[in-house]
C-alpha cells in the first residue's frame, strides 16, 4: 500500500510540474505591503551633503545594515532633500532613491522626516524588485541620531 502511495504522489507531483509553463516558478511576481524600521547616526558631513549609517531591525528580509547618502537641496529650514540608500541584507542589497523634507527642529534639537522613496535594483532576490513606499521619522541635531519607518508596497519575483 505505501508503495502504491508514493507512486500516486509522485505522479501526481511530476503531472503538476509537466503543466507548468517553463520559467513559471522564477516569473512569477509577488506583491507585499511592508514596514521597515531603521535608526542610525551621521558618518560624516560636508557642506550640504552628508552620509549616514543604519541598522535595520524589521523588515521583510530581516535585519540588515544600510548606508545613506544624502544631498540637501537649501539651507534654511523647511530644507528638502535627495538620498540615495544602499540596504544590504543577507540575500542581496537593494537600491533606493529618496525625495523627503526635513522639518525645523525644536528646542530639544529633535526635528520630522517626511518623504517617499522607490526602489531602483540591486543585487539577490532585491535585482528586479520594485517598491514605493513613505517615510516618516525624525533625527537629532545634538546626538545625530536618526530614526526612520519606511512603509510601502514591495513586489518581486517568488522563486
């Protein structure tokens, strides 16, 4: 009887990828909403552009390190701004550009981030991906600390 079984699924198993077109498996596109939380800190600053760093703890790839390089397009505030982020994670990096503004900070030095970005390649699984998504977050001028939450749609091919 068990072996009549596995015969039965085993065919039934063969008969299903026989159906399939081929390339179905690494064509097909999965879309996902998405929330991904970064805090970091300033690398370094000249005149209006600076670079920052970030650890990524949730996201739909799990936890990763990002490096953010940053070009303010002014000097008083409200300031906007272009970034351009490289996010590494453990199954490939994932580009991104950014258009956001940053808010005058308070008495305490603390100020808003709000934005959206887009997703613009990479390498691994994040080569053809595609994604929009917010930004909101706020950063210290006192510590150089920022706190970012990206919240979007992220599509990609289901392998």
């Amino acid at each position: 009887m068990r072996k009549g079984l596995a015969i039965a699924v085993t065919s039934a198993v063969a008969a299903g990828a026989v159906a399939l077109p081929a390339g179905a498996a690494t064509n097909k596109r999965g879309e996902r909403s998405f929330t991904e939380r970064l805090s970091g800190t300033r690398l370094s600053s000249s005149g209006n552009r600076f670079e920052d760093l970030f650890r990524i703890k949730r996201s739909l790839d799990g936890g990763g390190a990002a490096i953010y390089d940053v070009q303010l397009n002014g000097t008083t505030y409200p300031v906007s701004a272009e970034g351009s982020m490289i996010a590494f994670f453990r199954d490939g990096a994932r580009n991104t550009r950014d258009t956001f503004k940053l808010l005058a900070p308070g008495t305490d030095g603390i100020g808003s981030i709000a934005g959206n970005g887009t997703c613009v390649g990479g390498t691994g699984l994040h080569k053809f991906e595609t994604c929009t998504y917010r930004i909101k977050g706020n950063y210290n001028v006192v510590t150089g600390v920022t706190f970012m939450t990206l919240t979007g749609t992220d599509t990609r091919r289901i392998t």
